[in-house]
C-alpha cells in the first residue's frame, strides 16, 4: 500500500475525537473491538474536504451487504 501524507487516509489516522486522547489511543481502541467483536464501524464527517469530526460506534445493532445501523455516543 502506498503512503500519501496528505491523503484521506493519512488525514483519518491522525486525528482523534477526543482531544485530550493522542490518535494511536483511539484507533487502537478501534482496532482492539475489531479483533473482540469481528467489526468496528467508524463514521467520519468532512466538510469541504476537511475532516471536521469523527466517531467510533460503540455498538452495532445490525448490518447487511447494502446497510449498517450503529449507536453512536
């Protein structure tokens, strides 16, 4: 995978909803209900090509192929 460091990507991962909580905190929250639940849904919100906010859906109630419903905090 290539790297770009101002890509989407690298914008995504270096930010955290919290900002008393450095990123690796929260993705490694992330990461971590990934390997206990089988899925981690994270929704971001960008404005004008800016990510603006981003939160981490503590439960998911259900997903298929075409939907996903979360509960967010």
């Amino acid at each position: 995978m290539e790297w770009f460091e101002n890509s989407d990507l690298a914008n995504v991962l270096s930010f955290s909803p919290n900002p008393l909580e450095i990123p690796v905190v929260f993705w490694a929250n992330v990461t971590r209900a990934m390997l206990k639940d089988g899925v981690a849904v994270v929704v971001p919100r960008w404005e004008n090509g800016r990510l603006i906010e981003i939160w981490f859906a503590k439960k998911t109630i259900s997903w298929t192929a075409e939907r996903v419903e979360i509960m967010i905090d």
